[in-house]
C-alpha cells in the first residue's frame, strides 16, 4: 500500500481511538487548530476551484472533516464537564472573542448557527437536490449531442469517450453532493444539541461539584461552564461555517475560464451604465441625506470607474474593428490554403431546412440516433467499419428534400412530407385509403401520404407505415450496403487486421507481408462485400487466405476461396428452413463459358459474341420472372469455377441477383432447382 493511502486510514482509526480514550487539552488545542486550518483550505480550494469536478472528492472530504469534527466535540464536551477546561483555544474564544461576557457570546453563536444553517446549508442542500435532478435528466441529452458530434465528425473516439466520462462524472458526483449536504445539515443540528448538553450538564456537575471537587454557587457555575460552552460553540461553528461556504460555491459552480477573482470583476464592475447609476446614487443619498460623509466619495469613484469604462469600451470597439479589418486584408493577401477544400466526405446526409426538426435533439428529432445505430448495425452484420456519416442542412435543397453522397458525389435521394406517414400496399390490402400519391424513395414503389390521424386506420387495413425518419434511415442504411465495398478502404482493413493480431499473431505474420499485401487483402473484402457476403470472421478469412496465397495471387480466385470456407455463413443468409428453389446454369452454357474466358494483366473475364450473351440474358430474364411472381428471391447455382464469371456476365442487367456455386452451400440447406438458364 502507497504510504499516502496509508495515512487516510490510519487517520480514520485514530479518530475513532479519540472517541473511545480522553485526549489532554493540549493536544486537543492542536486539533481544534488543525480543524480551522482544513477549513479555511476547503474553503479557499472550493473558491478557486474552475469547476466542480476538480474537486470530486468534496463528498469524501465533507465526510471525514465532520467526523473529525464530531470527534473533537465529545473530547471537549468530555473535558469541559469532567474537568471544568478544555484548553487554551477554548478560553479565548469565550473570553477574547465573546468579550468575556455570556449574553453576547450567546447571541454571536446563535448568529453563525443560523447564519450557517438557514442561509447557506438550506440553500445549498436545495441547489444540490436541483443540480442533482438536471444533471440527470440532461444525461440523455448530451450523450446525444456527443455522438451526433461524433457521427459529423467534429470530435474524435477518444475526444467522445473522455466528453462522455465527464458527463457520467458529474452525474455521480452531484448524486454524491445531494447526500453529502446532509453531512453539514446534521453538524449543524448536533453542534446545537452539544451546547444544550454542555451548559445544562455544565451547570448541573458544577454547582453538584462532581466537575471541580467542590460546589460551586449557581451564578458561578454558569458563568464558568456557560463561557466554556460557548467558546467550545464558537470553535466549532467557525469551521462549520468555512466548510457551509465551500459547499455552497462547490453546488453552485459554474465553469469559467478565467481565475474567480478575475471572473467576478469583470461580470460586476464591467458595464459602464450600471457604475453610473449606483454612482449617482450613492451620490445623491450622500448629499441629500443625513447620511455620513463617505456615501459621497464613493458614489463618485462610481462614477469615475464607470465614465473611464465606457470610455475603454469605446477605444476597444474601436481597436476590434481595425484588427479585424488588418486580419481580412492579411487573409486576402495571404496564398488561399486549398487543401480544406479537397477534402471529400465517405458518407455525407444532406437536407433542406424543413427537415432539420428531424435532426435536432431539442425538437424531438431523432434522426442523428438512427445514424448511429445505421453504422452499428452494419458492423455487427457485415464486420466492416462504417465511415462517419456526415448530416448537413443545404439551403439549395428543396425545404423537404434531402440527397445522399458517397465520396462527395450525389448517388441517391428523395422527398418528405413532414408532419405525414408513408403508406405502403403490402399487398394484403382490401380497402385503399386516401391519400397524396408518391413514390418509395429507394425501391420505388407506389405509395402514398397520410395524415397522423389516418395511421391507425391504415395499419389496420394492411398498409405498411412508416415515418420520415425511418424513411431516410432505411435509404441510408441501403445506400450505404449497396457501396460499402467502395467505403472499405486499407487503412479500415490495417485496423480490423491490427485487432485480429491480438489474438491470432501467427495468423497474420505468416500472411503479411509475406504472401499477401494490406491492398490485396482490401481487395478480398470488398469483393465479398459487394454481393453482401459478412467478413466479419476474418480469422476464417485470413485462414483460407493464408493457405491458399502461396498458390495463386489472383484476389478474384483467392475470393471464390474464402467464399467456399464462408458456406455456412453464406448459407444461412440465403437459404431458409425447408426446401428452397434455385436456378441452375445448363452444363453446355458452363462449358461455353469456360471456353471464352480470357485472362489478361487487370484480371480475368468471359468474352462471348454478343448475340450469344443477349439470349443468356433472355432464358435468365425467362427462368427469374418465374421466382419472383412466386415471391421467390431468385438464386442462381453454377459450378465454382463458373460462378464468378457468370456474375461478371450478368452484373450489369442485374446487380442484385443472387450467384452461388455448389461449394458455397452447407451440407444442411435443401435445395431443389425448378428452372435452368439454357442457350438452346
């Protein structure tokens, strides 16, 4: 244990040692001076501390400093009644500071009792409660804040996760202050019954004679034991009301950059208008009032700092102007910096400004949630790390309008109703309801605009609803699928192999560099990407590559590869429970294929005549028409080796289409074919 941990314990059970065996009044002069010291120190740090939370430990200090204190009121009122002194610190302070005279002693502690106990502990026990309960329901708020600052890209990881410790931070710590004020309220209240204790018991051992040896007259014995009381009241009660002040600046602190001090002055003697006017008042009342005389001089010093204040103001103003004025002109004379304006966001949201409730937390809008979820989502689905989503207001948009980028260039978009519900025909629909016709802004389907009040009618008549903003996130998060093998760039895939080396080291030094290159790899991923194939277990996929890279460095066969270790995954996203219908390829259109293929420096490709390759694409228009008027997704299966080919062939008419081979099937699918795509 560090010796500096040592020394809060040993001086909490040296506390409760001091409870149990009587100190002399020496030592106890030492700790009441040691009392008074702490307090003015805590005082002093609450005052110039610049927020609350660089003093966190206040709640933990609050309760030491009264156990400390409480300890050393059973050690004087242990002295006072059994020995009739309890040192020197006690006297003068019933004697020196009460002026040795009982009644205005008396009325000196029942003022700091009450100033300390009415004013500022029950005003601080009430912001703390206040403080405690905002804090609180601002959490939700700020972390919102913090992650649509994280999603635009103005603050980092790192930056968010010390933002949101903070926050977390100040939510316990005002919890802990809200109890810890009781601590100074139940000082407060047993500071009042120990002086009860001490005068009556005092006066009681006193004129009995059981504190000095012998009996004591009545009046003696209250002078005696009512001065001692109140000296061991006072003593107490100074601290009290040191530690009442640093809790009232510690529940009521506000964060400033500059010192207190510093922070004060200006917010109190900076506004001219305001020195005027009390200057002159002051004046006023100084020479039209019995008054004293020093009413007048002050009033004028008022106004003095006010006239020189607006006059400073004034030649400030002056002095901003000219400086921003010699800043513009160096900025104009000064070469462009251009390299701002090459940058080009992955994801960028734009809309026009009708929308942007849906974006503001403090509207209600919830659309910057959704974004996060989007790129979470996503992740968790296809292991690929999703660039920040960039939302941004453009007034050149349409108010209702909003328009997807990837890579600064426009690639989708669509068109909201505000305060309206998208409804869609599931196709289960007997009744059509009324509404503003439109149009899907993805699938582009027909559908139409409903009012708030026609949502339930309309849902339970078999429409699909939707509200705006799901209808952004689900074209967003769509978009986003359809490109994010584009998105993936190496410095994401050294990321995601850096944090599979933590655990698979061999892995990946025997790959890289040796066999394949960070590129290579990249490659791999955004190919399995773009027909939405997860690379989430890249160990599975750094394995297949690993043994495999020494053969062939042709990423395209090196992906057909990884696609036929990936079959169960493969498999479970494709195919259901039950028998699930596929198309084939016809063996003579395999066997064509494969004797058209031509490989070159950029990669390999099918080169067929084109008539050929329009009547593929007919008996393939023929074969999937027949799934889809089932509702069917189409799948097509070819052998490995053909499969890759025959998705080059037909990407184009269609991009979406399904291609497996036999490899990428997992032994506990059932498949059965109802069709084949045939030249003949």
């Amino acid at each position: 244990m560090k010796k500096k941990e040592a020394i809060i314990g040993i001086f909490i059970v040296a506390m409760v040692v001091m409870i149990m065996r009587p100190l002399p009044p020496i030592a106890v002069d030492f700790l009441l001076m040691v009392i008074i010291g702490l307090a003015i120190i805590i005082l002093l740090n609450a005052l110039y501390a610049k927020e609350a939370l660089d003093m966190s430990m206040f709640p933990n200090i609050l309760l030491i400093i009264t156990m400390f204190r409480i300890t050393m009121s059973l050690n004087t009122t242990r002295l006072i009644l059994g020995d009739g002194y309890a040192g020197e610190v006690i006297s003068v302070f019933g004697e020196f500071v009460a002026g040795g005279n009982l009644i205005l002693g008396l009325i000196l502690f029942l003022v700091i009792l009450l100033a300390s106990f009415l004013v500022i502990i029950k005003g601080s026990e009430r912001v703390a409660e206040v403080t405690a309960r905002f804090t609180l329901d601002a959490m939700p708020g700020k972390q919102m804040a913090i992650d649509a600052d994280l999603n635009t890209g103005l603050i980092s990881e790192d930056e968010a996760k010390e933002r949101r410790k903070k926050i977390q931070d100040e939510s316990n710590f005002y919890g802990a202050m809200d109890g810890a004020v009781k601590f100074v309220k139940g000082d407060a209240i047993f500071s009042i019954i120990i002086v009860f204790v001490n005068l009556i018991g005092g006066i009681a051992m006193g004129a009995t004679g059981i504190a000095t040896g012998e009996a004591m007259p009545i009046g003696e014995a209250l002078d005696l034991f009512a001065l001692l009381t109140i000296g061991d009241g006072l003593v107490s009660q100074i601290p009290a009301l040191l530690i009442a002040l640093a809790t009232g600046f510690i529940v009521t602190k506000a964060t400033v950059e500059d010192e207190v001090s510093g922070s004060l002055i200006k917010q109190l003697l900076t506004q001219p208008l305001v020195l005027v006017i009390a200057g002159g008042a002051l004046t006023f009342l100084g020479i039209f009032s019995p008054l004293p005389w020093f009413f007048i001089p002050t009033g004028l010093l008022l106004l003095f700092l006010g006239f020189r204040s607006s006059k400073e103001e004034t030649l400030s103003s002056i002095e901003s102007e000219i400086t921003t004025d010699d800043v513009e002109a160096e900025e104009m004379r000064r070469p462009d910096d251009m390299l701002p304006l090459t940058d080009v966001d992955m994801i960028r949201l734009c809309f026009g400004y009708g929308l942007i409730p849906l974006v503001a937390a403090d509207q209600g809008g919830d659309l910057l949630e959704r974004v996060v979820m989007i790129r979470r989502n996503i992740a968790l689905e296809l292991g690929a790390i999703i660039p920040q989503i960039r939302l941004q207001d453009n007034i050149k948009l349409s108010p209702n309008q909003y328009t997807i980028f990837i890579k600064g260039v426009e690639v989708a978009g669509g068109e909201i109703m505000f305060d309206h519900y998208m409804a869609m025909n599931s196709g289960y629909v007997e009744e059509e309801i009324d509404g503003i016709e439109t149009v899907e802004p993805f699938a582009g389907l027909p559908a139409m605009w409903i009012s708030e009040s026609q949502r339930e009618r309309a849902e339970a008549l078999g429409y699909t609803v939707v509200d705006p903003p799901a209808i952004i996130a689900t074209h967003l998060t769509e978009v986003v699928r359809q490109h994010l093998h584009e998105l993936l760039s190496r410095q994401d895939v050294q990321k995601l192999i850096n944090h599979v080396k933590e655990t698979h080291t061999v892995l990946v030094d025997e790959l890289i560099p040796k066999y394949m290159s960070v590129g290579e790899v990249q490659k791999v991923l955004s190919k399995l990407l773009k027909e939405s194939v997860s690379i989430r277990d890249l160990v599975t996929i750094l394995e297949t590559l690993a043994d495999y890279a020494p053969i062939t460095r042709d990423t395209d066969m090196l992906t057909e590869y990884v696609r036929a270790a990936l079959r169960r995954a493969i498999s479970k996203k494709f195919f259901g429970q039950g028998v699930n219908t596929v198309i084939t390829l016809d063996p003579a259109l395999e066997q064509t294929l494969t004797g058209n293929i031509q490989k070159t420096e950029i990669g390999s490709f099918v080169n067929i005549d084109p008539q050929l390759s329009q009547r593929v694409f007919d008996s393939l228009k023929k074969e999937v028409s027949k799934l889809t008027s089932l509702g069917v997704m189409p799948i097509i299966l070819t052998s490995p080796f053909v499969r890759m080919y025959f998705k080059q062939l037909v990407d184009e008419i269609a991009p979406d289409l399904v291609v497996l081979s036999y490899g990428e099937i997992d032994q506990t699918a059932e498949v059965q074919s109802v069709g084949m795509v045939s030249v003949t």
